[in-house]
C-alpha cells in the first residue's frame, strides 16, 4: 500500500458480538484520500481472530492486521499497532465502539489542514448500553454537560471536557513525541487510564478542537478495561486514575485545588479498596499520606482494622455511594 493520509488504529480483545459493526464503519468512510485501518488483535478466547482475519483477507488495500501466537497484554498490543500505523493523521475507533457518519474522518481531516495551530479534534458521542439497550445521544450536551469547543489541561484532568478515544483524531508526529517526551506517563503501563494522559499533554502542544455533534457510539460493556461488576477493579481504575492526575498536576504546575480534589479521591477509594480487600497495610498506608480524615473516611479506616465496625459501615451502604 501507498503510505496513507489517516491510520486508523482499532485495538481489540474478545469483542466478537461488536467487531465487524466497528470495521464496518471504518471501511464505509467516503473520503478524497486514501486511509488504512490497522487492527491489534490479542489472541481473543472467542471469535475475534477469525472475524478480523477475514475482514483483513478480503480487504488487503485497506487492513493491517497485528497479531501474534499468544496474549501479549493490552499496552504492548497498543505499542505494536501504533508502530505499524502510517498515516500522517491518526484516527481511533476501539473493536468495542463504533462511527455514526461515513464523512467523519473527512471533515476531522479538513478541519486539522485548515486549522494548523490544532494538534487534535474529537466530538460529543453517543453512549449505548448493551444491557439495558438504552441509548444516550449526544451524551454530553443531553446529560446537562458542556461541551467546550477548546478545552485545556485543566478542562481534562478536572473532567470538565470528556475527550473520548473513538471520537480523535490527531497529527501522528505529535503524539508520538508526546510519547517520546515521558515514557513513565504514556508507555510503561504504570498507570491504567490509558488515554486520558495523553489528550492532557496534547492540548499543550496545540489547540484541541471538539465538535458539538455526535460523532461516534461508545458501546457500555458489562466487562472493559475501564468497567467491570466486581467493585475491586472499579476501585483500583479509579486509584490509578487519581495518581495519574495528581503526577500530571505536579508535572505541569496546574492548580493545587485539582491535585488535592484527585488526592481526596485517591483517599476516599483506597480506603474503599482496604476495607473491602481487609488490607491493614493499605489502611495504614493511606492513612500515613492522609493524616486528616473525613468522618466516612475514619469509618473505613476503622471498619478495616476492627471487624466490629464493619456491619456498621455495611448496614449503611457507603460503600455503593459515588464510586469514584
């Protein structure tokens, strides 16, 4: 293949039931330059392997499929595809999610060649429920959040602007040294928020523009790398996420306000995680970088170095209010 304008990266671990809807929209964009669509494949337990291999089969102008003999963990499988992309423009649409408009990446594209003080676009989304088959459209802007039309680190990390993955697209040099600039941050797979970090420095090295229309469905699974039914993954995505923001905060200088609102989380949720783990050593070590507790934040403290408090704590249901 000639090298293409856009690289369209697809990263995709037993999504079976969605796939072939998620390459489908991908090869069903109308546009005036060439793109190619490059899919990381992980060694799916269902029928993911074979439904990509037969799409890349019948579609060897347009896929690249990156794959190996065994499971090789979602951020080497991310690393992979990132190097086999080409384009000078690079698009995302995850195995799980899906795009709405065949034109969508030929007005991103046209937007960024007209607009060279921006490093990246994105859009407002729509959000289904595959459980409840429930479907939220335009999920910002219906659920009463803004939509900012140049959100900035600040707007990120506070998550006033919710930039999501299968609605970017961006210059392909520029995040790759964004990358290149703090590897702990965006490759070592220290943190498990995989994107969020990455927008973040983005919109330092140009403008982010957001499209106040729908672009793109994010599909709700019961089990992701961001949700899951058992409380304990929940808990540790939202305490990685918290010490992602606070090193963020310190890197770039952002306002002490933000740092100790994400700092009062990662207390809140780490104490959740010892009391429901029965961890003494968590416990304690929150409380060490946490020397002043909440009421709520004595309870799991307490409740998980004492069994006696526990059914207090558990007759309540603190533990199922506000998550994050």
């Amino acid at each position: 293949m000639a090298d293409p304008l856009v690289s369209v990266k697809m990263i995709t671990y037993n999504h079976g039931p969605y796939i072939g809807r998620a390459i489908e929209c991908v090869l069903a964009q109308k546009t005036d330059f060439r793109f190619e669509l490059v899919i990381g494949e992980d060694c799916s337990t269902d029928e993911t392997r074979q439904i990509v291999a037969s799409y890349a089969a019948r579609h060897p102008d347009k896929i690249i499929l990156i794959t190996s003999e065994k499971n090789v963990g979602l951020h080497e499988n991310i690393r992979r595809t990132d190097v086999a992309c080409r384009g000078k423009y690079l698009a995302y649409c995850e195995g799980d999610d899906y795009w709405q408009r065949d034109d969508k990446l030929q007005m991103q594209v046209d937007y960024l060649e007209h607009h060279p003080e921006c490093s990246m676009v994105c859009s407002d989304y729509d959000e289904y429920d595959t459980k409840t088959k429930k479907r939220t459209k335009n999920y910002r802007s219906s659920t009463g959040q803004p939509v900012l039309t140049n959100p900035d680190i600040f707007d990120i990390l506070s998550g006033k602007a919710d930039v999501l993955t299968c609605t970017v697209l961006l210059r392909r040099e520029t995040i790759r040294k964004v990358k290149e600039a703090d590897p702990f941050l965006h490759q070592s797979g220290h943190f498990r928020m995989g994107d969020t970090q990455a927008w973040a420095e983005m919109s330092l090295w140009g403008k982010i523009h957001v499209f106040s229309e729908s672009l793109a469905t994010r599909q709700l699974l019961p089990e992701s790398a961001t949700q899951s039914s058992d409380p304990r993954k929940r808990l540790r995505f939202w305490i990685s996420n918290s010490e992602m923001c606070i090193y963020l905060c310190e890197k770039h200088h952002i306002d002490a306000a933000l740092k100790n609102a994400h700092f009062q989380n990662w207390t809140k949720n780490s104490l959740k995680l010892a009391f429901l783990e029965k961890s003494f050593e968590l416990a304690d070590k929150t409380k060490k970088k946490s020397p002043e507790f909440s009421f709520k934040n004595n309870l799991w403290y307490w409740g998980t170095k004492h069994s006696t408090v526990r059914p207090f704590i558990l007759l309540h249901q603190l533990f199922f209010q506000d998550i994050r």
